[in-house]
C-alpha cells in the first residue's frame, strides 16, 4: 500500500506542509530507477523517487547521503528554483510540485511505468527521467492547480458501484474495480467489517476514514519476521498478526522497504540454496545409480580370471580359428565351462586377453566401488542438508542455518551469483564424480590457465602433436580422487579443442601442472613435458556441460 492513492495523497499533503518555498539544491540518482531531491528548509532534506516495480514510493528525510562516485546529476533548469506547492491529481496516482517559473515536476507513480518529468506551462515535457528520448517535447495533461479530494472524485454513484461489483463473481475484484483507487488492503478491511452494513455505504464510510486522516500513524503488520502490509489506518482482517505502528508516515515507509528488502532477499538466498541442494541430490542418486551398473558389470573380474587360468591349463587342446572351447573346470569338481574366443587369436593370445580383462575389471571394481562410497557420503549430507531448513520461515533462522552450515553446503560446490560472476574465465565443464575441468580459449588463455590458475598436482592435458587448448582437471575438495572415466573425459575435452577434432581416436598427453614448463622465449601456448602418459581418446565433451 506504500503506493496506494491515498498514501500518496497524505504523501503529497506532507511534502507541501514541509517544503513548500524551499530551494531546490541539486537533483541527482545514484541507483538504478530512484531519484533524489536535496532541498534547504533551511537545513538539507532529501525527497526520494523510486520508479522500480516492487518498491514504488516516495520517501523524505533529513540530510543528505549521496555517494561521492557512481551518481550523476538531473535536472540543471531546477536548480535554484523554489517550490511553490505539491499537491496530488485528482484523477490518478500522479503528485505535482509546482516549480518557480512556471514549471512543473511530475512524479507518475505507476508501478513499472513510473517516471518523473519537467513540464512547461503547457505541459510540454522539456527533462525526463527514464525514456528521456522518447519523451521529449511531447505533451502531457497537466493539472495545474491543487483540488480539494472529495468522496465524490472516489466513490461513484450508488448504481454505477453496484453494476460494477454484481458483474464480478469475485466480490473483492469487483469492489476494486467499482472502486479504483481503493486497492487491495481497504478493500479486503471493508469486506471483512462489513458485517450485514450495506456494502456501498461502508465503503463510502472507509473512504471518508481515510480521507479525513491528519495525525497519520502508519502501521505494519508481520507474519512472524515477514512484513505483510502497509497501511494508514489499524486493519481489523489483520488482527491476528503482529503490528508495528509509527510516528511518521515516512518513517513507517522506510521501515517497510527495509523490512521487505530483507525478506525479499531471504527468500531468494533460500530458494537458491534449497534447489540448488534438490537439483545436487537428484543428480547424486542418478550417479549411485549408474556405478552400481558398472560393479555389476565389473564384478566379472573372477570370472575372467578362471577363464584365463582354464585356457593357459589347455593350450595345446584348443585350436585357433575355434569361436568358443568347453572345458573342465579343475577348480569346481570339474563341472565344464565354456569359453567364448576370439577367433583372430592363438588359444595364448585369448588367455593373455581374460587376464587383461581380469585385470582391468578388479580395478575398475575399486574404483566402483570406492567412488560410491564418496557419492553416498555426499547423498547423506545432501540429505541431511535439506531436512534442517524444514520450518525455517524468517531472516534470523536462515541466517542461523547458513552459519552452521554453510560451510558445508560450499564444500559440496555451491556457489553463490557474486562467486558465479567471478569464475574464471575459461571454458567450464563438470566431469564424472563432480569434478570441473577448465579449457583454455587462445594462446595467452592457455598459459593463464596452466601457469596462473591451475595448482601443481591438478591434472594438465593437451592433444599430443597437435595444436590445441591446454585443458585442467582440479582436484582437491569433497570429490576426492577422480576416477578413471573422469579422466578419460578430460582427456576427450582436450581432443575435442584440437586440430584432431574430427579424428576417431586422439592421442592425449596427461601430467600433473607441475610438470608443464614453458621455454624461454617460446610464443603463448608453447609449454615443455617433463613427465606424461598418452591416452587415446574419442573428441567428445562432456553431456552434463557447466
């Protein structure tokens, strides 16, 4: 209700009372959308307009606080000019002040079409706040006098109200619509209280309420913590909730705006954490879930293991060529087994192939498994993380939760919009167990990333002759060790920014950071190995891209 009709209308009956033949002594803006008046009644004051959507109101105040950098001055032909009066629009949300010299300032308080304008004697708008290009020079009505606000300008006739609030099916969007300048507060107080009255007169009867206000004490109501609404008069419908009343309608203004700022930005800080941990512990179940399918498939270590055993025991009985061999197995009461091959190798190179894969199994049973290990970790610390706001609905307990908190909730890798802005810049990318993996742009990007950036044991890579972008795994965090298939991922990104992009298979070239070093003399991007491992992978990046 901050910008309501009669707010404004008491707002602007204030503003007159105050500083009617005061000095304009500069006009200027600092934020986005809000402009401010410093006046001398004798002392500094300071009149300010905020034309945002959500906080659409009209504060005064004594002194000035203008910001010595990043504020720019409005409005030079008011400069010096003295107010004559202020006074509301008889028909609109619109507060006028009078300015010496025949010139008006107009404030439309129209929520996210709010603006402030200079007007000549005709209503020409000759300086404009927003839109200034599309505004100037044209013209506008302009009221140029103060009328005195009667029911009548509010209220309409007793059957033009009742057409109005009879078509509606919804009695509260009716009285509203009969009733324009009522707004959404008076109109739910004048349905609550009216009992069996006659509806047109209690509204005629809130309407004179308000009207005939002149000590305004302006009250706030709280659910809890969070401001509900803003009202000139105590409200009945709102009984129940916790009220703050104040001296000054300014002041009950400027609490308001704080009081929602604050919650406002509680709120979002709450949602952002809350889905980022939901978005975290989806993608962690879905992880669990796909290295329980790789243990299962890994868990044929053994089996290969046998094979290779039952095939070096029978060499001399199975003969190249053959697509598979059955054989007893010595190991378990001779019960037969039977052997798929490879018909393009010798009964040797078969065995010498299940022990590879044998090997290559356990291992990558090892790595299953300790991965999962760490993901369920993560998933009962995701979890627990997301129980604890339960029931949290204010600033204070948020704040609360965050100081315990927090810090977990940014070791699992959250980030905040500041910390998001701030992120380096390269090409970004998640891997297999959460890790991120960096890739240079150009030239001078690439030694950046490997020479200021990454840490000596983060992993480094690049296509093996062949030009390209340096590539970075990080380690270290909650993530723990990078499995295989990270790394093979990583090394994918590196052939992806190659010249070999296009090629089925791509030689990589992996160490740590600590290994890199770059020649004296040699252009950007040009580094020397002092240790590596090749490792021929597929161009692809990463389906998860950050």
């Amino acid at each position: 209700m901050i910008s309501n009709y009669f707010t404004l209308l008491h707002t602007a009956a204030l503003l007159h009372q105050r500083y009617t033949r005061t000095v304009i002594a500069g006009i200027y803006s600092q934020d986005k959308n809000t402009l401010s008046i410093v006046l001398y009644a004798p002392e500094p004051h300071t009149i300010t307009i905020s034309c945002t959507a959500r906080e659409n109101y009209i504060l005064a105040r004594n002194g000035i606080s203008r910001a010595r950098t990043n504020s720019v001055d409005l409005f030079p032909e008011l400069i010096d000019k003295h107010i004559e009066s202020i006074y509301i629009s008889i028909t609109d949300r619109t507060i006028y002040m009078k300015v010496s010299d025949d010139q008006w300032l107009c404030l439309d308080m129209f929520a996210s079409k709010s603006n402030v304008m200079v007007c000549d004697e005709h209503g020409i708008i000759v300086d404009a706040f927003l839109n200034k290009k599309e505004l100037l020079s044209t013209k506008r009505e302009l009221q140029k006098t103060e009328q005195q606000i009667s029911i009548n300008d509010i209220l309409p006739d007793r059957e033009k109200f009742t057409s109005e609030c009879t078509a509606n099916d919804d009695l509260l969007k009716g009285l509203k619509k009969a009733v324009p300048k009522l707004g959404t507060v008076l109109a739910n107080e004048i349905l609550f209280d009216i009992g069996s009255a006659d509806l047109y007169e209690a509204t005629k009867q809130k309407i004179h309420e308000v009207l005939s206000l002149t000590d305004i004490s302006p009250v706030i109501y709280f659910d809890e913590q969070s401001p509900v609404c803003f009202s000139l008069v105590p409200l009945t419908y709102l009984s129940s909730y916790r009220m703050e009343q104040y001296d000054d309608i300014f002041i009950g203004i400027q609490k308001f705006i704080s009081f929602e700022r604050s919650t406002s930005s509680f709120i979002q800080k709450k949602r952002e954490v809350i889905g980022w941990l939901t978005k975290e512990l989806e993608k962690t179940a879905r992880t669990i879930r796909a290295v329980e399918s790789e243990l299962s498939e890994s868990s044929r270590a053994e089996q290969y293991a046998l094979f290779a055993k039952l095939l070096t025991a029978n060499l001399y009985n199975i003969t190249k060529g053959s697509r598979s061999v059955t054989l007893e197995n010595s190991y378990a009461a001779n019960e037969p087994v039977t052997i798929p091959l490879d018909v393009s190798l010798t009964p040797q190179k078969n065995a010498e192939r299940f022990y590879d894969k044998a090997k290559k199994s356990k291992t990558a049973k090892e790595e299953s498994q300790l991965r999962l290990t760490i993901l369920k970790k993560r998933e009962a610390s995701l979890k627990d993380l997301l129980e604890k706001p339960n029931g949290i609905n204010e600033s204070v307990s948020w704040k609360n939760y965050l100081h315990s908190y927090g810090g977990m909730v940014k070791e699992l890798g959250y980030m905040t919009e500041k910390e998001q802005e701030e992120l380096p810049p390269f090409k970004m990318f998640t891997v297999e167990g959460g890790f991120t993996v960096y890739a240079g742009k150009n030239s001078a990007n690439n030694d950046l990333l490997t020479f200021k950036f990454a840490k000596p044991n983060d992993l480094w890579f690049h296509a093996r002759g062949s030009s390209g972008s340096h590539v970075v795994l990080k380690l270290g965090g909650a993530q723990g060790t990078p499995s295989k298939k990270a790394i093979e991922q990583a090394a994918s990104i590196a052939a992806y920014y190659s010249k070999m992009k296009n090629a089925k298979h791509v030689p990589v070239a992996m160490t740590e950071r600590k290994f890199v070093h770059k020649p004296k003399g040699v252009p950007a991007g040009t580094v020397a190995l002092d240790k590596e491992k090749v490792i021929f992978v597929q161009p692809l990046l990463p389906k998860n891209e950050a």
